[in-house]
C-alpha cells in the first residue's frame, strides 16, 4: 500500500491521486494502472473520512481502474470497469483529484490530467450513442487528437483493421508513438502484417472434430477459405449459415472451406450441437480444452466472424470476406 501527503514534493514520473468518495467514510480504495517498467501495478488505500491519498509512478499518462473492491480488479490486459463503484479513468506525473459519489463512480470529477479531460469529454459526447453515431464520434476524436495519449490508448485496445491502424499510427506524435500505447498499435501493426494479403498463410497442425491431424499445408492445390467461428456467437454462426451456398456451388471446382472455431472446454457442448444443428458440410477443427486456439493466436484474431482465402501456393488472398464477396472472388479466379 502505498500512501502520501500532499505536501510532498513529487519526482519527474511520480504522481498523487487524491479524492473523495461521497457517502463512504470507510474501507479501502483500489488502483491497477501501467507502471513505468511496463508491467500493471496494483495498489491501495485505507479510506479516511471519506478521503483517500496515494501516489504512484507513470511515466506518461496512463489509464486506470478505480474500485471500492478487490475482487473487482482485472486480472488480465483487458481493464474493463462493471459495477456501481468502479470506473476508468487516466492518471499523469503530477497531482489528480477525483471525487466520487457511492454508487456513481462513472461520474465521477477528475481534475490535473489533460488526457482525463479529453477521456471525459469524449465519455460524455457517447453517453447516449450507438452504433455508427458513436463509431463516427470516436473516429472524429482520433482525426483531431494525433497527439493523444487517449487516442493511442483507443487504437491500441481496437479491433480496426490493418489498414486504419496504420493510419492512426502514421498520423501519432512521436513522443505518443513511444508511449506504451504506441508501442502497443506498433506490435498490432506487425501481427496484421504477416496476414495480410499476399503473405504466406501460417500454418498449424490441429485435429478435426473427426480425430484427424491436418495442416493448412494439406490444403495446398486447393482455394481454401479458413473460417474462425464460436459457438455462442450469432454473428459467425448466420455467417457460416450463409457460406452453405458458396461452398456448394464451388466444392467440386477446387475450393474447400476449413471452420476452426475458437470454442475451449467450456463450451464444448455447446460447439457439438451446433455442428449438429447447423450440419455445416464442410471440415470442422476440434474446440480444445482451451479456447485459446492456436490457429486463432497464428492468424491474429480479434473478433468474429472472421476468414482468409488462401490460394493453391498457399497465399493468402482475400481478408474477411463476406459471402457476397467470396462468391465474385472465386467466380473470377476459378471460372478464369
């Protein structure tokens, strides 16, 4: 636990977060934030009449969980803030307030960080939005702040494609491009890269739903779309369902499709049924006991639904097609 007065003088990279929590006198407040060697930094402190006092070292601005619980902290990259007394929030060298009110932490008042002030205000402007209106006022805030630490923070926790990470990232200060962030969007980049189209497909080995071993190499001499899918997941299952016409129509003219699902032990039997119940004809990998599918890791995937077409030298041609498209795209090379 780590403590401070605000008379103390702070260091280059040091900072003071102090405040008050409005109708809770008691307990203790908890932090996780970025440190300066890179790695999360947990910490806390007993409330006192309602006020708490820590300091902390960031050597730029860095975004922060807040909490009246323990158990509530995350526990892994993703830092997501549920719950009445929890929030997100960005800290910097130098002294934040933040007040909050029981059971309203998401609108709590923050003052001494620049990067807070551009958070909140881009909070507040997407409090009431959905959907595209909200998607339009993000990529208008990332347009207009290239020097940002919030808009590095925003890209580098996005799921864009290669492309507008490459613009986003092109378009930083030089300092936001060292930060943590940056360096994030930076590693995103290079994952994407080696996926994209007209680099050799990765291969793996991983058995089918059938107890078979296969590698994506077994597929050379074909057009093979590799599909990653999950059970639970609407949105690949409707577009599995609409790749039933595509694969029909060009099953006996050298293509395939090979569905690798992203489903680990936990879901299971979920999976089964849905191969079941869906009677998808084409090659299913098997859900392992871990949803962290090797194919998924090798292929980069951060959402679904998600597919590569790779071509018979095993290149990859087309990125996330969707049916429409794929049925243009091998209509063209297969009818050549």
């Amino acid at each position: 636990m780590a403590s401070a007065v605000a008379q103390k003088k702070l260091s280059k990279q040091e900072f003071l977060l102090t405040g008050t929590i409005s109708g809770k006198a008691d307990g203790s407040v908890y932090v996780r934030y970025m440190g300066i060697h890179g790695k999360f930094v947990i910490d806390s402190c007993h409330l006192q009449q309602g006020h708490f006092s820590l300091t902390g070292f960031a050597k730029e601005p860095a975004i922060t969980f807040i909490s009246t619980l323990k158990r509530a902290i995350p526990d892994d990259d993703d830092m997501e803030a549920g719950g009445k007394n929890s929030t997100l929030f960005f800290v910097e060298p130098g002294t934040v307030t933040a007040n909050f009110e029981v059971g309203r932490f998401k609108d709590g008042q923050f003052s001494g960080s620049a990067s807070q002030d551009q958070f909140a205000e881009l909070n507040r402007q997407t409090a009431q939005l959905n959907g595209k209106e909200k998607e339009a006022v993000l990529h208008r805030f990332l347009d207009q702040h290239p020097d940002s630490y919030v808009t590095a923070y925003l890209v580098s926790g996005s799921h864009f494609d290669l492309d507008s990470l490459r613009l986003y990232y092109n378009r930083l200060h030089k300092a936001v491009k060292k930060s943590a962030y940056g360096e994030d969007i930076s590693e995103k980049i290079e994952k994407k890269e080696k996926v994209a189209i007209g680099h050799s497909a990765p291969d793996f080995k991983q058995q089918t739903a059938d107890g078979k071993e296969i590698s994506i190499k077994d597929f050379r001499g074909k057009y093979v779309l590799l599909t990653f899918w999950n059970a639970t997941n609407s949105a690949s299952r409707k577009e599995n369902e609409n790749l039933v016409s595509v694969y029909n129509q060009f099953k006996d003219k050298n293509f395939t499709i090979l569905g690798a699902s992203t489903d680990g032990q936990a879901t299971r039997k979920i999976w089964r049924a849905a191969l079941q119940k869906d009677a998808l004809p084409w090659m299913q990998l098997l859900a392992l006991k871990s949803n962290h599918n090797p194919a998924a890791t090798a292929y980069d995937i951060e959402s679904l639904p998600a597919n590569f077409l790779i071509d018979p030298k095993g290149k990859i041609i087309g990125v996330n097609l969707k049916p429409e498209a794929l049925n243009q795209k091998l209509a063209g090379l297969i009818n050549k």
